[in-house]
C-alpha cells in the first residue's frame, strides 16, 4: 500500500496529539516515534495540523507532473475551488495564465464537476427514498464510512467526487488529455490513484512551491477581460465552505432538514449514531471549515474565516457576472460505488483487554482513568492498541508515574542514608526513615511541619541564605548521640533543599579512641626516651672512665716498647 502520508522520524517528542486528534486512532506509536498505520488511516490529515514538529510528510508527485507535461501533449488542471482562499485570487483566468506558465495545455475549475454532483444529489433526494442522505464529495469522509461505519453506507451518495466528476467531463471532451488535479486535499491522492482516470495530483502547498520555483507571483499577472456571454454562473463554487454543499443547490427537495457536519471528530460521533436519526441530509467533511482549512491548504491557523470570506465573494462575484444559473446535464454516468472495506486489526477479546489492564495496575473500573492522555479515548481502547501491535504497553501516564512513585519511595525509603527535603519555609516536604533514626525522630507524619521541631535546621538556612551548597564532615546529634555527616543541595529550580546525612558515628569513636592511643603511645614512648637517655648517659659514663685507664696501660706498654728496641740496639 502506497504511504500517502507519514512523520519524520528522530522529531517526535511523546506528545501523541496526533494519536489523540487522530479520529479512527491510524497511529502506531512506538519507541517514541509515531508512525501511520497505512491499512487504517483515512488520509483525513488532521494529525499533519496537530503536530507542534511539523513532521508531516506528505507523498509528493511534483516531480512526477513535471515528467508529464515534458512529455509533451494535452495536461489539463482541474482546480478546486479553494484555490481562491490560498493564493487569494479572485479570477480564475489569472490563475489558468500563471498554469500556462509551468507547461499545463489548459486549466478548468474543478466546481463543473462539483455543479454536476449537486444535481445528482438532487435527483436521489427527489426519489423520497432515503432515510438519511449523506454527500460523497469528502474521500476521507467516505472511507472512514467504508472501513469503521459501515451502518451508514446505505446513507452514503453513491456519486462521484467533484474531481472524479470532472474528470469524466474532462475526459468526454479531451479523450487523449493527461488530467492533475490541484487542491489542499490528502485525500484526494489516494482516490485518484484508485479511480484511474486521474494521472496525478499535486497539493496547494506543492503548486506554491512550483510557483516559487518558477519565480511566478499571480498578483503580477494581467487580468484578461474574457467574453462570459452565455455562461451560467456555477453555485457549486461554494463548495469548499462550510454548508458549501448546500448553498450550491438551486433549491431544495422536500422531506430533509439540511445540515453541515465537519470535523472527523464529529463526523465519527453523528455515524455512530446515525441509526437513531431520520430525514437528514448531511453536508459531511472532515476538515473544520470544508476544504478551505484542508491539511495541505496555504490558509494560516485562524484565518478560516477570511478564507470563507474570500469564496463567498468569489461566487457572489460569478452571481454578479452572469445572467442565469442554469445547469445543463451531461450525457455521463457520475454513479460510484462505495463498498465495504476491512482493515488488518483485530477484535479484542475481553479476557485479552482486562489482562492488558491489569499489566499497568488496572484492576477495577475505577482503575481506568480514561484520562486520554495516551491519545485514546478510554483505557480498553488503549488496551485493543496493545494487543494489535499499535501502542507500547508504557504509553500510559498514570502507570508510569505511579511507578516512578512507587520506585522513588522505594529509593529514598531504602537509602543507607538520611534524606531529608526542605521547602524555602524550613518545612519538611519529605523524609525518609534513616534521617528519623539518626535525628531521634519517633513520629510518624513529619511532612509539612517545621523543621526545627525536630532538629536545627541552621545549616539549611545558611545555605537557603547564602544560596549555596554545604558540606558538613561532623555534627553532633545531641537528641541521639550521634554522629553525622551533612551535604546540603540548594535546588534552586525546584526551590528546595536536599539534604544527605551519613552516620559517621562509628568513624567519629574511632578516630577519638585513635587518638587517645596516639597520646599514650606518645606518653610511654616519652618515658622511655628518658629512660634510655639516663642509661646511656651511664654508659657514657662507664665507657669514659675504661678508655681512659686503657689510654694509660697501652702508653705504659709503647714506652716499655721503645726502651727495649733501644736495648737491642
């Protein structure tokens, strides 16, 4: 299946408003990275407007048109109507000139096809025999009918789209002609494709680019005064407005209360319910607005207003300009079929959904939030995500914070440590059971009361004060007797302090009983040095008075020496 559309990858930021706005859920999300579920998406393109990255990427056939027109022969445009709100142009010959210029052989208001659409309706409403009438003209309407309301296929127009409307008309008068169509629809891609009369499509922001290229500003172009003697103004030029449809007919046939239903969201809600309702014809599209605001649209968010402004005046304009409305058939089958269409996902059992609930903590009703922060509506939706393969079991805002909860307390609760956290008012925001066992803390709930009911929290207003971090290597407890060690964080974007305590009692006695071994070691070694030096002052004294009569004997015995050599002389 061709990827019409798509999100780049390495830009998603969890956010999952695409999965939340995204109205019949076509969006795997997983490893944080969005992604289209081709088989289920209706192209609708309401996820390309939500997304704060702007990481849509939408299949582009500019370069394949570019290949068609250089091929040479008759391509033909055919325009939707909404071109008159996104490049503000209120001529359309102005607009056909500027096409002429990127290679296009002739350009034609997609509004004929529209104008013969309506008429077709009219006959259908005429026969009475329709409980509910809803038009055909949005595709994503019609496939989000085909693959998730199929009760209401029987309510569905069975006639073409204004584009494939007109390219029938096209292709009667021009058999050999290659026909592009040009709108700010995604939609419209795919249906093409499909209907095989259609040789490309290109979106408003595609053609804007192309003008780009080609250096062509469409307010720089001469209007050309052309003779419309004859023609008849075309009401459906208020097609992509917003009850466009209906103020297109020329009049209404009895039996049905006209109504204009856009937005997929809504959309889904009036089909899901459309059993219980009688006597409607529903103008159906999914962009809020109708087509002016479409996904690929140039209107900036907000100015659909002006936008509506702009094609009112558009058609009063044709109104003006001609004499008649008259419309005059064609000898053409604008019939179409809409059948059933299935997707790949599968029905959920219940045993399979409550397993999945329970997995993230749900175990009774009360346990599922539906707080829709995963992008689906209740948490058995998300579940029937899981089990398709479209959702990581995490993606499910309460669970995981009641984990990171749950494991945070069990971090601090467990820490050999003393933790303690203080507010800028010196109360105790939290406190874990080893800082009540080294501060001599017996009660039970601390948090929220001041500090200095349990201890002296001086170090944590100097370090409030001076807006700095302190390091403390030795406090006294005197309610416990005990020994701390002090780090003190100041976290200045979450206005608190954090501090560490370390019990170094231990560590303090020893070095204290070092210390007293260290004086009596050096106590005992003194009284020996003492000691020594008298023996050795002794045996000094002992050792002078041997050398000294040794001196004397050894003189005796030279002399004696000397007298016998000179004897023996």
């Amino acid at each position: 299946m061709p990827e019409y559309l798509d999100f780049k990858k390495a830009r998603c930021k969890d956010c999952y408003k695409c999965l939340r706005e995204c109205p019949v859920k076509a969006i795997d999300v997983k490893e944080h990275q969005a992604k289209i579920i081709q088989d289920r998406c209706i192209l609708c393109g309401k996820c390309t407007n939500v997304c704060p990255q702007n990481a849509k990427i939408v299949h582009s056939e500019l370069d394949e048109v570019k290949r068609i027109i250089a091929e040479g022969g008759k391509v033909i445009a055919s325009v939707a109507p909404s071109f008159v709100s996104s490049f503000m142009v209120q001529d359309f010959t102005i607009f056909r000139l500027a096409l002429g210029k990127l290679g296009f052989t002739y350009a034609e208001e997609t509004a004929i096809g529209a104008n013969a659409v309506v008429h077709e309706y009219q006959k259908l409403l005429e026969q009475g025999t329709y409980t509910n009438f809803i038009t055909s003209a949005c595709p994503a309407i019609c496939r989000m009918i085909q693959m998730y309301f199929p009760k209401a296929l029987k309510y569905l127009a069975p006639v073409d789209s204004p584009m494939i409307a007109h390219a029938k008309i096209l292709k009667a008068q021009y058999p050999d002609a290659r026909i592009i169509f040009l709108g700010p629809c995604i939609a419209k891609k795919r249906e093409a494709a499909e209907s095989g009369l259609i040789d490309g499509v290109l979106t408003f922001e595609e053609l804007d680019k192309w003008f780009e290229e080609k250096n062509i500003v469409l307010n720089e172009i001469t209007h050309l005064n052309i003779d419309k003697t004859g023609e008849c103004a075309n009401l459906a030029k208020y097609f992509p407005i917003r009850r466009g449809i209906i103020k297109s007919f020329d009049s209404y046939p009895a039996g049905y209360e006209y109504l204009a239903v856009d937005g997929a969201e809504h959309c889904a809600r009036v089909l899901e319910n459309i059993e219980t309702l009688s006597g409607l014809f529903m103008e159906m599209n999914s962009c809020m607005d109708g087509c002016v605001y479409g996904p690929c649209s140039l209107v900036t968010k907000g100015n659909s207003v002006r936008a509506i402004a702009d094609v009112r005046k558009y058609v009063r304009k044709d109104i003006e300009e001609h004499n008649s409305v008259e419309y005059k058939p064609y000898d053409i089958d604008f019939s179409h079929s809409y059948p059933r269409l299935r997707n790949k996902s599968v029905p959920a059992t219940d045993a399979q959904i409550e397993a999945v609930l329970r997995e993230t903590g749900k175990y009774l009703p009360e346990d599922e939030l539906n707080c829709g922060a995963c992008g689906y509506s209740t948490c058995r939706q998300k579940a029937w995500a899981v089990i398709n393969g479209y959702a990581d079991l995490e993606i499910c805002l309460p669970y995981m914070r009641e984990r990171a909860e749950s494991m945070s307390y069990e971090v601090i609760q467990n820490s050999p440590e003393g933790l303690v956290i203080l507010d800028q008012d010196m109360s105790i925001i939290d406190i874990n059971s080893k800082a009540k066992d080294l501060l001599g803390i017996t009660d039970d709930n601390v948090k929220g009361h001041p500090a200095s009911d349990y201890f002296n929290p001086a170090d944590f207003i100097i370090a409030l004060t001076e807006q700095r971090s302190i390091e403390q290597s030795k406090n006294l407890v005197e309610r416990t007797g005990k020994y701390v060690s002090l780090s003190i964080t100041l976290m200045k974007n979450h206005k608190i302090l954090f501090g560490i305590m370390k019990d170094v009692t231990d560590v303090v006695n020893y070095n204290d009983k070092l210390n007293d071994m260290r004086l009596e070691t050096l106590a005992t070694t003194d009284d020996v040095i003492k000691k020594q030096m008298r023996v050795a002052q002794e045996i000094a004294s002992l050792l002078g008075e041997t050398t000294a009569e040794t001196k004397v004997a050894l003189l005796k015995l030279k002399q004696t020496l000397q007298q016998e050599d000179k004897t023996d002389e």
